[in-house]
C-alpha cells in the first residue's frame, strides 16, 4: 500500500504576487501599441459587400481609405457621396488627399501604397467610377474594394 | 551639520496592479484588431491620347455588360450574377471548341463595362465571380502540373501557371451614358 502523506501543511501558503505588476504592465503595453483608435467618424453609411476571394491588405500602415456611401445626415440626401478623412468631398478633391496621404507615411513604404475602398452596397458605381478615375490620374493603381469574407456560394 | 539618518518611506505598491488592470482593460475593450480585407484590383494607367486600340478577335472577348438595373448582359444575353463563374470557365477552357468562345487561356480577356446607376454591391460580385473562376481555372491546371493548389506553388511555378491563365480582366473606359 502506498503511503499517503496525510498531514498537509495548514498554514495557507500565500502566493507571491509581487510580479503580478509586471505581467500586467507588459500586456498593457503590448495593447497599447497595437490598438488603433478609429481614425474617423464615419460620415457616410458605409456596409461593404461580402465576397470570396479576398485577400487580406498588403501593408496597413500605407493604406489609406475612402469611404463612398449614402450621407449619414439624412438633411443631406441619399445620393452617393465621398468621404476623405474626416469630411464628405468632391472627386476632385481626391488628388490632394492622395497627395498628403502619401507625405505621412514612410517613403520605403510609398511602392506599397494602396487604397482600401470602403464603399456601401447600395453606392452607385458612377461616383465608384469617378474615384477610380482620379486614382488613376494620380498613378495610384492599387486598389482594394473592401468586402467581407463570405464562404463560396451565392450571393444575395 | 550632520546628517540624519532619514528612514527611506517605502510606498505601498499593492495597487499598482489595479491601477495597472484598470488601463489593461480600457485598452482590451478599445483596441479593434480588425484586418480589412477586400477585393485587389490593379487599375491600369490612364491610355495615351492616341494609343491604339488592341486587336482582339471577338470570340476571345468575354463582352459583361451591367445596366442601371442591375442586370446584366454576357454576350448579348441575359444571366444571373451566379451563374458568371460558370460560364467564365467554359469561356477561358474552352480551347477553340465552341466557336464563339475563347481560341486558348492565354488569349481570352474578360470586358466589363458598367452604367453609372449600376449598384456597388453588383459590381463586386461580378468581379467575385470572375476571380472565382480564374482560380478554379489555375488550381485545376496547378493540380494537373505540380499537384498542388496555385496558393501553395512556388514563385516560380506560380509565374508558369500565371502565363498560360492570364487573368485580364479589362474594364471599358468610362462614359457618360445611363441615368443616375
């Protein structure tokens, strides 16, 4: 028979926390620096599509979005409009916008510049087009028309 | 003077971890660790004034064509979004066998022309189903070449497979044509 060891200590042994901290600081930190606030208020109602072959984004940090969509603010109709950082514009503003998005990111990365087109189900593709045109203007000619995943199989 | 001996005050550090756990979760429930992911599409550089027109058999070209409607005309007829994948792969495979349909894989190009009033949401599930069917197309040959998937090829063989299924896929040049 084996022997059981029948006298357990009762004095409660008390666990050291002392790098309790530490452990809590470090994940602090690592989501801290990960964690992106939300850029921009979104001022068009963008819900993006759902498609199969997506791939994922090549490089975030030189990324920049243009949201198309219908206005959030209804006063403002339900024509499709653009959204450039935090305010609705015109086509032709977007060459400026490409400009000083270009300037706030890491020259190494500019080869990598792409746009992430965020734009609502229901948007007209004429506005979708006119975004096009002037990215191809400004020869930015990588483009993501964001969607969700969706597994294969019909659509609708 | 002399000195004192002063005591060094120790600070109480028990709370540093709830201070500490306090912010751990403001930054858990914050941070968005979303990746975004889409559609690629490489827009091509806008033509010269006076670049020629290619010459492309008709029989090569996949001629889609969406209206203000959302329906959409693949040579000249009528299909529903679904059945693109299909018909595009018979288009690209078809291997000079229906005359009206491609003459080889490296010489068939997709056209898609859209009205202005066409709906987002439509565009990109053709252009879904497209891509859908170019893969299908060069995952069966990578299968039939390397018996592999085309995603897990090489660089190399990605490029062999790539030259024989080109995808080009060719978006007419907008127009001011079709309602809003």
């Amino acid at each position: 028979m084996a022997k059981f060891n029948k006298k357990r200590s009762q004095s409660s042994t008390s666990i050291n926390t002392a790098s309790l901290p530490d452990i809590v600081f470090m994940l602090l930190f690592f989501f801290m620096v990960t964690t992106t606030m939300r850029e921009v208020t979104l001022k068009v109602k963008v819900n993006t599509p759902s498609a199969v072959e997506i791939e994922k984004l090549e490089r975030k940090v030189a990324t920049s979005y243009i949201y198309v969509g219908p206005p959030v603010d209804e006063r403002l109709g339900s024509a499709t409009r653009i959204q450039l950082n935090d305010q609705l514009a015109f086509p032709s503003e977007i060459p400026e916008f490409l400009e000083s998005e270009k300037t706030q990111i890491n020259p190494m990365e500019l080869p990598k510049f792409a746009i992430s087109l965020k734009a609502d189900k229901e948007a007209k593709m004429g506005v979708v087009t006119d975004v096009k045109q002037e990215l191809r203007k400004a020869e930015v000619y990588k483009l993501y028309y964001s969607s969700k995943k969706r597994q294969s199989g019909p659509q609708l | 003077m002399a000195r004192k001996k002063r005591s060094t005050p120790e600070i109480n550090a028990g709370s540093m971890a709830d201070i500490a756990f306090l912010l751990l979760i403001f930054f858990l429930v914050t941070t968005t660790m979303d990746t975004d992911t889409g559609l690629r599409a490489n827009l091509p550089p806008m033509p010269l004034p006076d670049q020629p027109i290619p010459d492309i058999k008709k029989r090569n070209v996949l001629e889609i064509r969406v209206n203000s409607q959302n329906l959409m005309l693949v040579e000249g007829e009528i299909m529903d979004v679904a059945q693109l994948k299909d018909f595009t792969i018979r288009f690209i495979t078809n291997y000079g066998k229906d005359l009206n349909l491609s003459e080889n894989p490296e010489k068939a190009v997709v056209s898609l022309k859209n009205d202005r009033g066409t709906a987002y949401d439509t565009y990109v599930q053709i252009q879904d189903q497209l891509r859908q069917a170019y893969t299908e197309v060069r995952n069966s040959a990578s299968q039939r070449q390397f018996g592999r998937d085309y995603n897990d090829l090489t660089d190399a063989q990605k490029k062999i497979i790539s030259k024989d299924y080109p995808q080009r896929i060719s978006e007419a040049e907008p127009e001011e044509v079709g309602g809003n």
